[in-house]
C-alpha cells in the first residue's frame, strides 16, 4: 500500500524519521521499565537499534524507490561534472553530433528515397505490375491493353488495378500560348487506389474512363495556379488539350504527380489508338493494391496463373510472358542492394566509430584525472557496478545532448540535397527527418553511448582504491588506459584514411567530368523543344520544309548569333543504336550499341567546337546518295585505334530507348540502315548523365526528321530576350508549333553533374569530418599523456633533457597509432576503391597519387595535434614540478 500511495519525497522521509523515532522511543521505554536511568536506557537503545542511516537505507530498499532516486543522483552529479569540465563536454557532445548528424542524414535520406512509400492508407499494399520476357532476352516490359483488360476482370486479391501511360500534353486557350506539360492517361480507379483526393472538382469516374465519353482532364495545383492563377471557376470549363476541347473536373493538390512528376492527367480511354494496339504492344504500367485480407503472395499467384492462361490462349504474343511485381516507386528509385548509394550508409557508419573512438579517447583521457575521485568512491563503498553506472549515465548524457545538436544538423544536410535534387524525384519523395528519423536518431545514439562509453568505465571501475589513493590518483591502470587510447586512435585514423581515400576518388572522378565538360562551353547557349503535330507533318517532305523554315528563320533573326538543331542536348542521354563497321570485326560475339544524335549542319559552329579531322554536314548530307556520318574521338580510341576514320563506312541498325517511369526499356527493331560514310571526327563531347566518355556518333538531321527536336541557341543579347524572340520566331514559322521547355544548357549540365557532385560533396565531407575527428582524438592522446608524465618530465628536464628532446619524446609516442592506422587504413582505402568502381568517372579504383597524397596530408594533421600538446609538455618548469609531487 506505500508503493501505492504516492506522496511527494519530502513526506515519505519525514514518515520514515518519525517511524524510526517511535521504535527508539519505544525501546527507551523498554530499557527504563527494565531499571536503568534515562540516559543509560537511550544509550542501550541506540546500541540495539543500530547506525539510523542504513536503517533508513534498508527501508527505502524495501519501497523500491531507490533505484530511481539513485539514478537521478547519478544524473545530476554528471552534469555537474559535465559543467565544471565545459570544455572536455563541448568537444565530446561536437565530435559525437558530428557522427549521428551525418548517421542521421543519410537514414532520412535513404528512408525517404527507397522506404517511406507513397503516403496514404497502407502503402505497403500497393504494387507496381509489369511483365517479364522470359524467352527473349529477359527484359521487363510493361503491359499491353488487351492483357490489362482480361486482368481487371479475372485476376482476384486485389482492391484493383489500374492501368495508366506517361505521355507529353500540349494545353492551350484562348489568349494564351500552347504550352507542353509532362501528363499521364490513368485508368479512374487510379486516385481511389492512391487515397488521392482533389483541392477542388473531382476525380475521374467510370463514366469518365470509356470509349466515347466526353472528353475530362485534371490539373495538377502548380499548374492550376501559375497558368490560370488559381481561379475557382475553371472547373467546368473547357480548355484545348492536345487539340482537343476538354473540361477541366478536377484540380488535384500540391505536392501529387503520379507517377512521377506529371501535372495534368485525362482518362486511360483517352489513349490515342489505345483499342487498336496488339497483345504485344506493352506500353502500359499498372498500379494495383492488394486487398487487406490477402497476403502479396496469393494475390500474385492468381495474376500469373491468369498471365498462364494467356500464354496459352495467345502463344504468339504471350508465351514466356510473365508478371513482375515490385513495391510502387521501386521501378523509378530502384533497389538499394542494385544501388551505389548503398555505400552512404556505410561511409556513415565509419563517420560515427570515429565519432565513437574518438569520444572514448576523449574519456579515457580525461579518466587520468578521475582516479583519485573513483579511489575515494570505492573506498567510502561504491561498489564497481555503481562506478560504471555513473559512468555510463555520463556517456548517455552526452549522446543525448549530442543527438538534439544532431538532429538540427541532420535537418540543415537534408534540407540542401533535397534542394540540389528538387524537381529529379518523384513526387511522393519528401526529404526530411521525420518521425522514424528521430527515432532511429535516439536509437543510434544509445548505441553509441555503449560503444564510447562501456570500455573507458569498465577501465576506470577497475582502479586500485588503496593504491591510487597511496600514489596521489596514479594508478597502475594508467598504462592500461593508455593502450586502450592507442587503439581507439589507431581504428580512428585506418577509418579516416578510408574515408579519405573515397572522397579522393571520387574528387578526382567529379573533376573528371567538369574537365571533360570543358570542351563545350554553356554560357550564352539557350535550348528548347519544338514539336509538330503529327496532322501537319505527317510526310518526310513536310517535316524537311518546316526544319528548313525553322533553320532559315533562326539564321536571319538579328538577335540570334548561331542556331542549330539536334535530337540530344550534350551532357544528356542519347538513343543507343546498333553499330556495324564494314570491314572490321568488332571486339565482341554481339554487337555493341553507340549513342547517335541527329544534328544540323551548324550544330559544332554553335556550341564553338573545332573539329579534328575532316569536315561538318553540308545541307545536302542525309539525302540519298550523301549518307555520311562525324564521329567523337572516343569513337575512334575504340573501334578504329591507329587507323583514319576518315572514308570509313559504318551502319546503324535498331534503337534501343527507354521510357521514364515506364516499366522497362523497349527496343524498336527497325530495319537495317543504310551504310553511312564519316566525313568528320569531333572532339569528346560527354554525352551521358555522370557517365565517361563514350563513342558517338552523329548523323545529318535529314536522315532522321522526327517529330520534334531540339534546339540550341546562341543569343546576342540576354537570353530572357532570346527566349521571347525565339517564341515569336517559332510561331512566325507555323502557329501550330509547340515550343516548349525552354532553358539555359548550362541548366542540363548542373543537373547531369548531380550524381558524381553528391557522391563527392558527400565523401569529401566525411572525410573532412573524420580528419578533425581523428585530429582532436589523437590530440586529446597525446594530451592525457603529457598529463600522466608530467612528473616523468620534469625529471628529464632536471637530469638535462632540453625542450626539443621532450617534443620529439611525445611525437614518437604519436606515430605508434599513426603507422598502425596508416597501415590498415591504406588497404581498406583500396578495398573501398574497389566498391566505388562502378561510379568512378576517368578515375582508376587504385590511385597511387591519391592514397600517398592523402596520407601525406593524415600524417602533417597528426603531426601538428601531437605537437601542441608535446610544446606544452616542453615548457613545463621541473623544480616547480617536483616541489609539488
């Protein structure tokens, strides 16, 4: 009934005096009745009684309330240890704030790119489906009509399925110019499968999503707002999509894109010749949930036995069709285990044991001034579990207040990659350290206060209480202390000169790339899409007469210096095709696949690129009879090495592209091309995002005539006038052409470099992270060391050692764990080369260069924290150091 009742502290003691008053009044009584005088019957009593204090002790014992007033007494004789040594804390709390900052960081990171889902009501339950070729070459494609609609009407386990398609849509109304957006046709299921409600109007129904309905779309709140400056009255309203009248029913809210990034989404019926494509035409990604009450792998189950059932019905088309089903968003991010952001997580891990060596040698130094205080603690009674408790509060208090410091810097890391990558993922992805961020930050840290911790307070506990006590606080455990020191130190700088060695690596791959970038200069160069609609241009001849308007309407407007057009902008992907030299095998059993990029002739003369041999395209190249073809020099380095390139004849066959966010490439087997003479060698112009140089090579425009292309720009003037006076150009040449997207090139060359950018502004600040921390831990080393010998020194300097014999003493001592690290540290260093190959950019996975530099520059750091302490150790006056021993 006492642990019942709660009282406040003050209350309970007083109970427990006045209870123990009674019993040794009652005993007084006793002793008197038993004929002794008052003072000698108290005396008696006190002797039978016992000691008040353990008394009080045992009964507290017996409420089972001491263990929490204890530990709140440990807590608050550790932080007034904490407080009288501000300095020792502040530089502990730092360099571990520093660890599960960047622990922090990358979890939330990761979380939010591959874990954290799609938001809404049990997101784990929605799936991404496609199919897989099993007999062909084992490629993932997506799904055809047909397929999806015996699907939806025969598979079970499912709430349901809905189809849907990326596809580029031209808006427009009156007053205001065409504009092309990135949209989607979406089965109506889809936003009831998501959770997904609108801000304003509706969603698509059934009645919406058939043939013949009239024709709905939905907007998405940024277009909404920026086009039509969020006016409510656009709902019910018609606006031109794609050159047809379609009523605005919906505006859905910031932040939704599915499935990527679209703004605007109309009826899957809507398809253009959606009803007509063949049971192999798989264009289609599906989105299904899974119902509650059937697990992922039944539900599964019966979609491929239907998936069976068409293979045989339909063996032409489907046989070796199977389903593929992966959580929705891991087609676009992928899987970690495939992914070399994998290795931020490891690298963190590093970055935190150093924070944790380093917070341990910071303990395990500051314990030589803590053995006199555990010698009188043992010796007064406290026992060696009660030492490492007190110990151990002291660690786990400052993990805590390092995890709050952590916590704001993990948001401050966060915030700016989510800025670097904004508008590069999808539209569920919302970087940020939530709830699980914040947990897992408190769990790391725990973790962490056993791993600094748990070593300095059993080394501590275990000190000699007469013998320290004897010795004036030395105690024989202070060589032990001090091997334990060395080996913190030495894990400390092995893992930094990995961390180094990465962030080295990848330094050098990044200014790989900004070096090879150099060939193109992007300033001043502006770009954009122009497309035609396939009702204007449907023949090669119409597509000619218009890039031939187009190109003489660029050529004489007075702000424009130079105008080319191309079907890639550098520095971005290009399609691959199929390469066959004639007359030359190449070096595989299969064929190897080239980039190629449709040009105009003054596509070099604008980007200010000087071919190396030969010549550019005339504006009679691409017509029968003048198939030519300019190559990069890398094309030359692989295929034709020691040879001219000049007159040789090359062939291009089929093209193999890729759609974003669909659900796998798809290969367009077209037929073979004609042979195609080169007339020209370019310079390397990367061609790929954050890749290495590859081959290319580049054919005359008129070859290709597409629907749409891009250009590249060279203004005269600044290039927001460039950018009107290209709209009013474009629209001069034909009003129903769309130009859209229109940007500087030096914008797609940022944003090509994101990846190799992360990847070394990351390394490159753990490695700046785990070289101060390496620093500080063997500073703090050679500090505790300076410390413990003190007397050791002023002996030497008694018996004649001069100050710079007592320097080279203590810098000595710094190179023990310095060569031990440097050791160890050098062959993870070429380990971790080895895992960072596949994103190394020019850059071998072992650089000699680097590694020595890298080491050089570990060992001046190390040197430099050894010396401050070891000039101090010098400057210490003897006589004064032995008139106080």
């Amino acid at each position: 009934m006492t642990r019942l009742r709660w009282r406040r502290a003050r209350d309970r003691e007083r109970e427990l005096d006045a209870e123990l008053q009674d019993h040794l009044e009652r005993l007084v009584r006793e002793h008197v009745r038993a004929g002794l005088s008052p003072a000698a019957a108290r005396r008696a009593a006190h002797l039978d009684l016992g000691a008040i204090e353990p008394l009080k002790e045992a009964c507290r014992d017996v409420r089972g309330t001491r263990w929490a007033r204890d530990v709140w007494r440990d807590v608050r004789i550790a932080v007034r240890g904490l407080m009288r040594d501000r300095w020792f804390a502040a530089v502990a709390i730092a360099s571990l704030a520093l660890g599960l900052g960047v622990a922090a960081m990358v979890f939330s990171i990761i979380d939010a790119y591959y874990f954290r889902g799609v938001p809404g009501r049990h997101a784990e339950q929605l799936l991404f489906i496609g199919t897989r070729d099993a007999q062909g070459r084992g490629r993932d494609t997506g799904v055809s009509w047909p397929d999806y609609d015996d699907w939806r009407r025969t598979a079970r386990g499912f709430d349901g399925l809905a189809a849907f398609s990326n596809a580029a849509m031209t808006i427009g109304d009156r007053g205001l110019a065409l504009d092309r957006r990135p949209g989607a046709y979406v089965a109506a299921d889809t936003f009831r499968l998501l959770d997904a409600m609108p801000l304003i109007g509706r969603v698509f129904t059934p009645d919406d999503d058939r043939p013949g309905a009239p024709p709905v779309v939905i907007l998405s709140q940024p277009l909404w707002t920026s086009r039509y400056l969020a006016d409510p009255h656009l709902i019910g309203r018609a606006i031109q999509v794609d050159g047809v009248s379609a009523t605005v029913i919906g505006v859905m809210p910031n932040g939704f894109g599915f499935p990527f990034l679209q703004e605007m989404w109309r009826p899957l019926a809507a398809m253009p010749s959606l009803a007509m494509e063949s049971r192999d035409t798989r264009s289609l990604g599906v989105l299904a949930r899974v119902r509650a009450d059937v697990s992922r792998a039944d539900a599964l189950a019966n979609l491929a036995r239907v998936a069976g059932q068409l293979a045989t019905r339909f063996p032409e088309t489907n046989a070796g069709i199977g389903v593929r089903a992966v959580r929705f968003g891991q087609q676009q991010t992928g899987t970690l285990g495939d992914s070399p952001v994998l290795l931020l997580p490891v690298m963190a891990v590093l970055v935190l044991l150093i924070a944790c060596a380093n917070v341990a040698s910071l303990l395990l130094g500051r314990s030589a001034g803590r053995m006199r205080e555990m010698a009188i603690r043992a010796s007064i009674g406290a026992t060696r579990w009660r030492l490492v408790r007190q110990l151990s509060i002291e660690s786990l208090l400052l993990a805590l207040v390092a995890s709050g410091v952590a916590l704001a810097l993990a948001a401050v890391g966060v915030h700016v990659v989510a800025d670097a990558f904004r508008g590069n993922v999808p539209y569920w992805m919302d970087v940020t350290v939530g709830r699980r961020g914040m947990a897992a930050l408190v769990l790391i840290a725990c973790a962490a206060a056993v791993v600094f911790g748990l070593a300095p307070a059993l080394s501590l506990s275990k000190t000699d209480a007469s013998r320290a006590l004897a010795e004036g606080g030395r105690s024989s455990t202070a060589p032990q202390i001090a091997r334990w020191t060395h080996r913190f130190v030495s894990v400390q700088l092995a893992l930094t000169i990995v961390l180094l060695g990465g962030a080295g690596l990848l330094a050098r791959s990044f200014l790989a790339v900004y070096e090879a970038d150099r060939v193109v200069d992007p300033s001043g160069l502006l770009t954009a899409s122009v497309e035609m609609p396939a009702s204007r241009t449907a023949t090669r001849d119409e597509r000619a007469a218009f890039y031939d308007r187009l190109g003489q309407a660029l050529a004489a407007d007075p702000s424009i210096a130079a105008a080319t057009l191309t079907s890639a902008l550098p520095f971005l992907d290009a399609p691959d095709r199929r390469l066959s030299i004639l007359g030359r095998p190449l070096p595989s059993d299969t064929r190897p696949t080239v980039p190629t990029i449709a040009i105009g002739p003054t596509y070099f003369e604008t980007l200010r690129v000087s071919l190396l041999r030969g010549r550019t395209f005339a504006s009679a190249d691409g017509q029968p009879g003048m198939e030519t073809a300019v190559v990069n020099q890398r094309f030359v380095e692989v295929y034709l090495p020691g040879e001219d390139a000049i007159g040789r004849q090359i062939r291009l066959d089929a093209e193999v592209r890729a759609r974003r966010g669909q659900a796998a490439p798809i290969e367009n087997d077209q037929a073979a091309g004609p042979w195609l003479t080169i007339v020209g060698v370019a310079p390397t112009i990367r061609q790929a995002m954050a890749a290495g140089p590859r081959p290319v090579v580049y054919v005359p425009y008129r070859s290709e005539l597409a629907l749409s292309t891009r250009l590249v720009v060279r203004g005269r003037a600044n290039t927001r006038d460039v950018g009107m006076a290209l709209r009013t150009l474009v629209a001069r040449v034909d009003p129903s052409a769309i130009l859209s997207d229109i940007k500087p090139l030096a914008d797609a060359q940022r944003n090509s470099r994101l990846q190799p950018q992360l990847f070394a502004s990351m390394f490159g600040l753990f490695g700046v992270i785990a070289l101060a921390l390496s620093a500080i831990g063997l500073y703090a080393v050679t500090a505790y060391a300076v410390t413990r010998r003190t007397r050791e020194v002023g002996v030497r300097m008694a018996l004649g050692a001069r100050p710079a014999q007592v320097v080279i003493l203590f810098l000595r001592q710094g190179l023990g764990p310095l060569g031990t690290g440097l050791a160890f540290g050098l062959i993870g260093a070429i380990g971790l080369g080895r895992l960072l190959e596949s994103v190394l950019i020019r850059t071998s996975a072992v650089d000699p260069v680097t590694l020595v530099l890298l080491a050089v520059l570990l060992v001046g750091v190390c040197l430099t924290a050894c010396f401050i302490p070891a000039l101090r150790a010098s400057a210490v006056d003897p006589a004064a150091t032995l008139r106080h021993d």
